[in-house]
C-alpha cells in the first residue's frame, strides 16, 4: 500500500512517500481504507512513535497520525457491530503505525460511524481533539450545569472542542487565546475571554470551579490559585507527565479511544451543537509540506492529509 512514513528516526522533514506491506487484522480488529487523516505535530516527541510497550525500539518504516476517516475495507475475527462498507472515523493504537497510509488497522472498540453531515476530510480532525476535550470535562472533571469554567489554549485544537462543549453542557465558559483569536473563541460559546498575552489571567479570574489545560508550564502553574475550594483542574499537556508534584500527577490524563464516546460525539455534530475547523488539507504526497505548516504556523483548526482525491 502507498504510505508516506520515516525510515529512521528523524523529524517530518525525513518523511518518504512509497509502498510498504498491508497489515491483516487481528482479533477485534478491522482494517480500514483511509480517506483523510488528521496531524498531530507533537507526535514526533511521543514515547510510543519510536517504541514499543515493552521500550524497545518500534521497527521502521513507521507511519504517523493516529485519527482517521475512511471505509472498513476487512473485519477480524470477533468483531461485532462493525462491517465492510461503512464509513467510520477513529483512532489506533499509538504503538502501531497510523494511518498516513491507503489503509490502517485499528480496534473495532475504536471507531463509530462517522458524522452524518461532515466529510472524510472533516470527521478526521474530530477524534484526538474531540475525544481528550470530551473525556476532560465529562468524566475527569464532572462539569455540572452551571459551574464556571476556565479554558486555556480555548482556540488550539482540543480549546475549541472544549469550549464548545463546555458551553453545550451549560457551564459558564471563560477563556484565554491570543487577540486575534479573541472573537473566534467568542463565537463557540465562550463567556468571558482574556488575552493571555495582555493579562494574567489569575488577575481577573478568582474561585472557579474547574480549569482545563491544554498549555502546561507556567500556565498550569499559576492556574491552581484560582480554583475555588474543592474545584478541579486537568491537563492534558505532555510537559504535565510524570512531574513529582502529586496534585500534577493526579490532574494528568491521556486520551483514550472510545468508540461509544466518538458515537455520542457525531450525534452532537450531526445536531449542529459542535462545529469543525479544517486548517489546510494537503494530499499525501505532500506530508512534509504539511507538517511544514503544522509546525510552525498557527492557524485554527487541524491540518489534514487527504488520502484518497
């Protein structure tokens, strides 16, 4: 099959578009033909890009980007629920290769039909984001009716997701973003909105219930002064694992995925409760000059390989 993926260990810029073996389903494993994936820039710092489970090193070529829209193609044994033919969207495994291929294997367990009233190219920026915003809010803090909220990256890939959601839910969202991105954040339901370069939020903001992080460091440092007696703080920033400080430790999380959470997900799109923003979409044969961009312009929403024209 057609990929494009590294041959060694290096950055995007290394990135070879050719031909490696197709992969054959597992037990509780379907294979699917992928119309569009989604990138994630900070994949290339991730443990399980360049390793395996048990820390030895991953076997190249290795293929990226873990979210994904397309067509079940074949289904593994012990599947139930899932047949060929129908358009899903998802996430695999991030110790597998990904799906920057004309297909990727993935676990059932992973996927949902994708939104009705999205695109290939727009269900495969939905699951990584989507799925970390939803399960931030939803099960790690327990976001209740009418708590007040505070969002941190609110225009970034995850911020926009959980803004909305947050909103959707009927939380009191305040958010911080750049200036330009002031309006943007406003028009997916955030409430108040601060522009972290001009203000410290911890000046304006005071007894919050929750805080979600997407920023880490100082932001997330500085973000526990505000929290109100018993209020909650997550983050999802990479610089947040494994830090010594326990209340860090505990406020971490990992996205998981979630098949029955990504079926709740499309409904609320497919309801127009949650809007998707597509940055740029570039074919396959051009994963370096989208990775390129991914990494250093700043535009909203993801950036997208389409697989198939």
């Amino acid at each position: 099959m057609k990929a494009a993926y590294l041959e060694k260990k290096a950055g995007p810029e290394s990135l070879v578009l050719g031909k490696i073996p197709r992969l054959n389903p597992n037990k509780g494993e379907v294979v699917v033909r992928v119309h569009a994936s989604a990138i994630t820039p900070t994949e290339l710092q991730w443990f399980p890009t360049f390793n395996l489970q048990s820390g030895e090193s991953r076997p190249f070529p290795i293929v990226l980007g873990h979210e994904f829209s397309g067509v079940v193609e074949l289904v593994g044994p012990d599947v139930r629920g899932v047949t060929a033919g129908e358009e899903v969207y998802g996430v695999n495994d991030w110790f597998t290769n990904g799906a920057q291929a004309e297909y990727c294997v993935a676990p059932a367990s992973a996927l949902a039909r994708k939104p009705a009233s999205l695109d290939h190219v727009q269900s495969a920026v939905v699951p990584i984001s989507a799925l970390t915003a939803w399960q931030g809010l939803f099960e790690k803090i327990k976001r209740e009716r009418g708590q007040r909220v505070l969002i941190h990256g609110a225009a970034g890939a995850v911020g926009t997701f959980a803004v909305q959601l947050a909103h959707w839910r009927g939380a009191h969202v305040i958010a911080t973003a750049s200036a330009a991105n002031l309006d943007f954040v406003r028009t997916l339901g955030a409430d108040e909105v601060i522009d972290y370069k001009a203000t410290r939020f911890e000046d304006v903001v005071h007894d919050v219930d929750a805080v979600f992080d997407v920023v880490g460091g100082d932001t997330l440092d500085r973000s526990w002064g505000v929290l109100k007696e018993g209020g909650k703080l997550v983050t999802v920033a990479s610089t947040s694992e494994g830090n010594v400080e326990q209340r860090v430790r505990d406020a971490f999380m990992l996205m998981r995925a979630d098949g029955s959470q990504l079926t709740q997900i499309a409904k609320t799109i497919d309801e127009g409760d949650l809007l998707i923003f597509v940055g740029a979409v570039f074919p396959l044969y051009q994963a370096r000059e989208a990775y390129a961009l991914a990494q250093h312009t700043r535009i909203p929403g993801k950036i997208v390989l389409r697989v198939v024209e």
